[in-house]
C-alpha cells in the first residue's frame, strides 16, 4: 500500500509518500506524477515513511528526473532511510537526485 500526500504550492510539488512503492503502487504515483509535473518548477519527494522501493518504482522516479531535467531541475528526495539510498546509490539514481 502507498500513500501519496500532494501538497503543490504555486509552481512548487511536494509529494509525501508512505508504505511501499512497487509493481503495485507505482501506477499511483505514475498517474500523479503525469497530472502534476507539467506545471511544476520544482519536485521535492519526501521518503520519510516510505518502507520500500522496487524496479517499478525507480522507473516512476526516472519519468520525474527526466520531466524535470527538461525544465533544467533536479528532483530534490529528503528523508530516505538507508536502505532506499543504497538502492538509489547501486543503481545510479543518486547521480541525478537532489539528496538531502
């Protein structure tokens, strides 16, 4: 189960996710994602509470880098737990997020 809090102020998205993204869930936030990102400046993701990311997951992630590397932007992610960074780190994602 995933839970996607969207918080969109002006041209700037939050997205809050809790639980797990994964085969699942990814057509979730890949649905927000495609409704929101047109009209965003920056993304900011917030892991906090997310448990768990899968292959579908990082592709939903990958469609937002590349979304906003066209508007010359990083994604910024805040609060990853360790296990969601090293799986960031192996893949290469990291290179292209804003880690914080």
């Amino acid at each position: 189960m995933l839970t996607i809090d969207k918080i969109i102020d002006n041209k700037n998205g939050l997205f809050k996710l809790e639980g797990r993204l994964d085969t699942n869930t990814s057509r979730d936030l890949s649905a927000a994602f495609e409704e929101t990102l047109p009209q965003l400046d920056t993304l900011t993701l917030d892991f906090e509470k997310l448990d768990y990311i899968s292959s579908a997951g990082l592709r939903v992630i990958l469609f937002a880098i590349n979304t906003m590397e066209d508007k010359s932007q990083k994604v910024k992610v805040l609060h990853a737990n360790d296990s969601i960074v090293e799986v960031l780190e192996l893949t290469g994602f990291a290179d292209d997020l804003d880690l914080e």
